[in-house]
C-alpha cells in the first residue's frame, strides 16, 4: 500500500494542477472576452471619426456649394468661373481623395456589413468626379495602394497615361 503522507502529496499536487488548469481556462476565456470588447470598442471609435469626418465634408459642400457639382456631376475644372474657384476646387480634390484613403486604411477595422458600403463611397466618389480621378493620377505617389487599388481598374491605366503624357510634355 502506498504512504498515506505519499497519497495526499499526490493529491494535493493533482488538484493544484487541475485548479492552475481550471484557472488558466477562466483567465484565457475572461481575457479573450476583455480583447473582444476592447476591439468592438476600438471598430466604435473608428467608424465614428470616420462619420464625423464624413459630415464634416458634406457641410463643407454645403457651405461651398459653387464646388459641388466638380464631385457629384462630373463638372470639368476648366468650366470654373474664376483662379480662385479652381484653386478651391482642386484643395477639395485634395481633402476628398485623402479621406477616401483614411476611410480605405481604416476599411478592415469596420464591420464587413459596412465595409462595401465604404468601398462604394470611394468608388462612386472617383466616378462622379474627373477633379477626383486627374488629382489621383498625378498625385498617385501620394496614395497608398490599400486606397488605389479600390479604385476603378481603368484608373491606374490612367494614371499610367497621365505620368507618361506630362514626362512627354
């Protein structure tokens, strides 16, 4: 027979071993939990600054309506009526193509139910304006590729054509 001393030596070590496990289990679960929670949050944050972002853009159009149609209806630049309406119209150009490529880095940290519509934002916002798709080509350098490769396949064999046209010119 084994040593009653022995036996709950064993016992004692085999109950530490099945608490550290059962312990070890209920931290992995409780911290997987605290990770979830901590990532909704974080997706939280980042759909909401891109929203404010958003409407911050749609009240800029607002209160600058003469820009509107450059990036909704396709309006050519040289239609401006004045220097001043083409140099607003191509800063536009500027803060819009850089918010599509914040919303384009930011896509994977959405809900996938929202990422197509942020993706269709990006991609109706470069067809609805030729200031949009001439700045991305010229400024191509400026954009990462998570933001360009969204875009239209005809854009980057625009862009192609443009860089080749201006080193030509």
């Amino acid at each position: 027979m084994i040593d009653p001393t022995v036996m709950a030596a064993l016992a004692g070590v085999i109950g530490a071993i099945i608490g550290a496990v059962l312990g070890g289990v209920f931290a992995l679960k409780a911290a997987k939990r605290q990770v979830e929670v901590m990532l909704r949050q974080s997706r939280g944050d980042v759909n909401e600054r891109l929203y404010n972002q958003s409407l911050s853009i749609m009240k800029f159009f607002a209160e600058n309506p003469e820009v509107r149609p450059y990036f909704y209806d396709n309006k050519d630049i040289a239609r401006a009526g004045s220097e001043l309406e083409t140099l607003k119209v191509l800063s536009t150009a500027e803060m819009v193509s850089g918010f599509m490529e914040l919303v384009a880095l930011q896509i994977e940290d959405q809900p996938a139910e929202i990422q197509p519509r942020w993706q269709a934002y990006i991609v109706d916002g470069y067809n609805s304006s030729s200031v949009l798709r001439e700045h991305i080509a010229s400024c191509r350098a400026w954009y990462a590729d998570d933001f360009l490769n969204l875009l239209p396949a005809a854009s980057s064999t625009t862009a192609e054509h443009k860089t080749f046209d201006r080193r030509d010119a």
